[in-house]
C-alpha cells in the first residue's frame, strides 16, 4: 500500500497542477482582455475619433465583442477556481 498511497499522491498533486494551471491561464487571459479594452476605451475618447462616427461604431463592436468575452473568461475562471477549491477540499 506504500506504493499505492505514493502512486495516488503523485496523481493527486499532477491533478491539483492541471487545475491551478487552468485557472493561472484564465487569469492571464482576463488580464489580457482588460488591457485590450483599455486601449479601445482610450482611443475612443480622443476627440479626432469621437467625431469620426464609422470608426467609433468599429471600435464599439470591437469593444462589444470584447466585454462578451471577458464575460465568457470570467464565467470559466469562476468554475475553474471552484473546481480547485473543492479539490482542495476534498485532499486534504
């Protein structure tokens, strides 16, 4: 069984790892994401671009389409860091 328990311990922290790495990745990719809509939110507000109705209406879709993702990440990030709180919970 000494063999069997240390077998079952690797398994245990590779899949601890596999989880904290998933909700790492989703973490970066929000960051990402947030920096992304920065950008566009600031070149929105420069005044040669408020006035300019075609690429404030590109660069609101570009925005939209963003957010939703940010939404879609976060709802993953959100499963993900309970799916490692819960593994953790139940190996201790």
């Amino acid at each position: 069984t000494g063999q069997l328990s240390y077998q079952q311990s690797k398994e245990t922290q590779r899949a601890r790892r596999k989880l904290q790495r998933q909700v790492d990745r989703l973490e970066n990719q929000m960051g990402e994401l947030e920096t992304k809509q920065a950008a566009i939110e600031a070149e929105m507000a420069k005044p040669e671009i408020a006035v300019d109705i075609a690429q404030l209406t590109d660069l609101q879709k570009k925005l939209d389409a963003l957010k939703a993702q940010s939404e879609d990440v976060e709802l993953q990030w959100t499963e993900a860091a309970e799916a490692l709180e819960t593994f953790d919970q139940e190996n201790q």
